[in-house]
C-alpha cells in the first residue's frame, strides 16, 4: 500500500509540474480535459511487494516490467508477421487479376481472328499491336509477380524473426520501370490500333 500511495503521490507531483489539475486528475490543454490514466499493478505484485523494502520492490518492478516490455515485443512480431501476410495476399491479388486479365485478352485475340474481323499480322507493327501478344505478356508479368512475391514473403518474414531489415530499394525501382515500360507499350498498342 505505501508503494501506491508514494506512486500516487509522485504521480499528482508529476501532474502539476507538466501543467495537470492534481485534484481533477485531467490535463488543462485549453478546451480539451484529457484523464489521467494511471494503470494498476496486478493484484500478485501488489502483494509481492507489500512490506519489502525498496531494493526489493524496485527488483521486483524491474521484473514485472521487463515481463510486459517482452510481452509486447511478442504483440510488436506478431503485428508485424500479419502486415507481411497482408502485403504478401496483396500481391497475389493482383497477380491472379494481371493472369487473368492477360488470359482474357488472348482468347479475345483469337475469337476475333476466328469470326474474321482481323488477320494475323495485318500491321506492320504486329508486335505491339497483337493483342495475343499483350495477353501474354500481362500472364508472364502475373507469375513474375507472383514469384517475387514470395521471394519478398519469405525474405521479409526472415528479417522480421532476425530483427534486421533491408529495404528492396533496387528491386523496387526495376519493378516500376519495367511496369511504366510495359504500360507505355501497351498504350502506343492501343492509340495506334
């Protein structure tokens, strides 16, 4: 109980000097009373340190907070190991829809070949303007994706348990690259068609 009362006591001297009202226990910030939120030990530590002399107590709040700094840390990795996840199913989203997509374009290309509107090879530039082409590319770009998706997942989770991390700051700017490169072809593909 002293330990409290000393805490407590501590705390309201605290409070004044960082300009908080000691009696209503709420800081005086112009409009705004924000409550002073003072946590409670936990009931088995009350009574561990209860009658102990302050070696005793100060050894024993060493532990408790090393405990919950711990604790924390755990809920930090695993916070963490879910962003990973997230960022790692974003991925495949978008690779599954590039597959998808890049498929759907290459049947269109044959369909209309088939019903005749357009023969193989009609411009000169068929490279950029087959559409069966573009397909393809789009389904190769997906199942790149989809691999350096992985290769990231497995790295980042790596460096999470490790505790280290270096960014993919090459990687990053060729990813962006090849899909402005990719982009600007299929735009010159569509606007000379």
């Amino acid at each position: 109980m002293r330990v409290a009362i000393t805490q407590l006591e501590g705390s309201k001297k605290a409070a004044n000097a960082s300009g908080m009202d000691a009696h209503e226990g709420r800081h005086n910030m112009g409009k705004q009373n924000l409550p002073v939120v003072i946590p409670e030990l936990p009931e088995e530590l009350t009574k561990a340190i209860a009658g102990k002399d302050s070696g005793t107590t100060s050894t024993l709040l060493g532990i408790y907070r090393t405990r919950l700094g711990v604790r924390r840390t755990g809920l930090a990795d695993l916070r963490s190991h879910l962003a990973n996840e997230r960022t790692h199913l974003a991925y495949v989203r978008t690779s599954i829809s590039l597959i998808g997509f890049g498929i759907t374009l290459n049947r269109f290309s044959q369909f209309l070949r088939q019903q005749g509107s357009v023969a193989a090879g009609q411009h000169p530039w068929h490279m950029l303007r087959d559409t069966e082409t573009v397909g393809g590319g789009m389904v190769l770009l997906g199942i790149t994706l989809a691999a350096w998706a992985l290769y990231r997942y497995w790295h980042v989770n790596r460096s999470i348990r490790e505790g280290s991390f270096e960014p993919f700051d090459k990687a990053v700017v060729a990813m962006t690259l090849l899909l402005i490169l990719l982009g600007g072809v299929s735009a010159v593909w569509l606007f000379l068609v």
